[in-house]
C-alpha cells in the first residue's frame, strides 16, 4: 500500500502478513533484519529489510523515510526498491540483490590495478551522487562498505547500497550522522551543512583506492575510542591530510588536485558531484594506466584487514566530548538523527553474518 494516500479520518488499509509470504519465500534471518526473499513467482532474488514498528516512533519514521527516498529514485548505479509491504506490526521492503564483490576484494582480485581502475568506480558513483543531488537528497554515508558490484560478470557495475540516513535537503541540515572516517569538517564542527558532505566522503574514498591508506588516521591505541575519535576529528577539521611518500609517487597530479577539490575544508568551496565528472581525470585522458595494485593491496591489506573502521563508536558521544556546548537542549525531531543512524552503525563484527556472496556487509543491529 503506498504511504501518503490516505484522507483524515479514512481507516487505515494495511497488507496481510500472508500477502507476503504468498509472493515471496522469505530465507532465514542470518543477521538482524536483513536477509534473502525469493520471489515464488519469478524464482528472483530479492534482499528484505524489516523494521519492526513496535521498536519506536522513531524507527517507524525512519522506515517511512527510507521508503520515501527510495521511491524517488531510479539510477543504473542505485539499487532500486522493489516492493513494499506494511503490516499492522512491521514494514518490509524489498530491493534488489547485487551478487558480486565489495570493491576492496575486487581490487585484491586484479591482476593489474591502476587510476584507470580507480576512476572507471569513481565516475559511476559520481553520476549516481550527481542524480541524487539533482533530487536534492543527501546520502550521508558514503563509504568503500556501501560500494557493490551488482554482479560477478567481469564488467559488472557498481551500484551504491544503503539508504537509511539519506534525507531530503529542505534547508540545512544540522543533526550529525555518517561513519567516522568519511565524515567532512562540517558535519564533525556540528555546523549546518547538505549535499558537500557526500562529496567529502567520495574524496575519501578516492583517497583510499589511490593509496590503500585512509587520509585521516590516528595512532592511539585502537582500544582507546575516545582519544582515537577526538585526535580523527581534529585532523579532519583542519583537513589535515597529506599524499605521502611513497604511497603516492606514482599518482598523477590530475588524481591528486581532484582529491584535494573534493576534500576542500570550506564546504562552499567544494567541487559538486556534477564538477567532478568534468574533470579531467574523470572525463578526460590524464587519469595514468600504471599498475599500482603491489603498494596499494599491501596497504589495504595492512589497514583494513583487522576492520579498524568496524569499532564500538558512537559518533554523537564523539561528537559531544569534542565541541560540547555549555547548555545542551534535547528537541530533535527528525527520524533517523538517532535509533538507526548514530546507535545503530558502530559496533564489532559478529561471527553471525551473512554468506559471502552475500550483498551486503552488515554493520548495524536490527532496528
């Protein structure tokens, strides 16, 4: 039933449970509420999402605002909504299953790697990011985790997962939200911000495939959560971040002024997804086809390996501890500011998980 159809005083229509399962065989839950459906019908795959009413007014918010987003959008690089369903005690959605790799396995895999490579993935998530912000939502979490191959074929494309903490830009947003590492300055100074921040994140992530390295990082011991978090945002305020030796010595000058344009502290100063398709090393010839997969699998291998970036964290507590104002007020209204996107994303991996041909990387508990 689509939401947003009923007149004041007009009951209510709500799905069946048995609706569902006369169309879709449901797999078992591996691992909160995310898990396999196949259509009985078609015999396709499908991924299904519950949220469970019953866990808060502002869980079933953020369900609806999911489900809104999705609606929205229809991109070759987005996976689509398939289905909806809405029962008296849950929602379900369903989306389209990608099969193949995240894209640091696909990196692992190659033979040869090279900017190239790396700008062939950037360009498509690029013009995905570019059509979202024509619509004016913001992804807000963008992150190497959320970047699939839709399939195994060789030439399969990458398509962008996970829309829980995308919004709608009616005016700037101020609540913080995201993953540590790819969170831009204004989002860490709790300063107003919108679409800039998805492409600090895709700066990041370029960073990360050029290098292997991440631009932001911190020695402290990774026990330590909150000196670790407090010393990161600090660097990422002042955009503290270098192309160090060697790591980037084969990288072009074209690769490295477009990850400082995307990077930029000043938000207004930022290259726009649509900018950074034209660029040169995007659109143009000057991205280099020397193979860099020996220096930049060692780094990967060496920075991600232990899922670093998987750690017990709350962002807002972080957050707090590094710009707390002297009176804090408690009037939040929006969706999905807490149950799903600051509780839910930062917690250690669990044995319980999905197969490996899995589509998604499951980060965050059942909402």
């Amino acid at each position: 039933m689509p939401f947003g159809c009923l007149k004041p005083g007009e009951k209510k229509d709500y799905n069946s449970p048995t609706e569902i399962t006369d169309k879709y065989d449901l797999g078992q839950i591996e691992f909160c509420e995310i898990f396999r459906a196949k259509d009985k019908n078609t015999l396709k795959m499908y991924t299904c999402k519950k949220f469970l009413k019953k866990d808060g007014r502002k869980v079933r918010k953020a369900a609806k605002n999911e489900i809104l987003i999705l609606k929205m959008v229809k991109h070759p690089n987005i996976l689509q909504l398939v289905d909806v369903y809405e029962t008296r005690k849950e929602y379900y959605l369903f989306l389209e299953l990608a099969t193949g790799r995240e894209v640091f396995d696909w990196i692992l895999d190659q033979g040869y790697y090279s900017e190239k490579d790396t700008s062939n993935v950037i360009r498509q998530v690029m013009e995905a990011v570019a059509y979202l912000h024509s619509l004016k939502i913001v992804h807000r979490n963008l992150k190497l985790e959320n970047l699939v191959y839709y399939n195994r074929l060789k030439h399969s494309k990458i398509v962008i997962s996970d829309f829980h903490l995308a919004k709608l830009e009616n005016g700037l947003i101020k609540e913080p939200c995201g993953t540590p590492e790819y969170l831009a300055p204004e989002v860490v100074g709790r300063q107003r911000y919108g679409r800039p921040v998805d492409c600090w994140a895709l700066g990041v992530i370029m960073y990360i495939l050029l290098s292997g390295n991440p631009p932001f990082y911190d020695e402290t011991d990774d026990d330590d959560y909150e000196n670790h978090d407090k010393n990161l945002f600090r660097k990422i305020l002042a955009g503290d971040y270098e192309f160090d030796s060697p790591y980037w010595d084969e990288i072009s000058d074209s690769a490295k002024n477009l990850v400082s344009r995307l990077m930029e502290v000043d938000q207004d100063q930022r290259l726009t997804a649509q900018e950074a398709i034209n660029h040169e090393w995007i659109s143009g010839n000057t991205a280099s086809d020397k193979n860099i997969k020996e220096n930049v699998c060692a780094q990967i291998e060496k920075n991600f390996a232990k899922a670093k970036w998987k750690k017990a964290v709350r962002v807002t507590t972080m957050m707090k501890r590094l710009r707390a104002p002297e009176h804090q007020t408690h009037a939040n209204t929006d969706p999905t500011a807490h149950s799903i996107n600051l509780n839910m994303l930062y917690h250690e991996p669990t044995s319980k998980t999905f197969p490996s041909n899995h589509l998604f990387s499951i980060e965050s508990q059942a909402v």
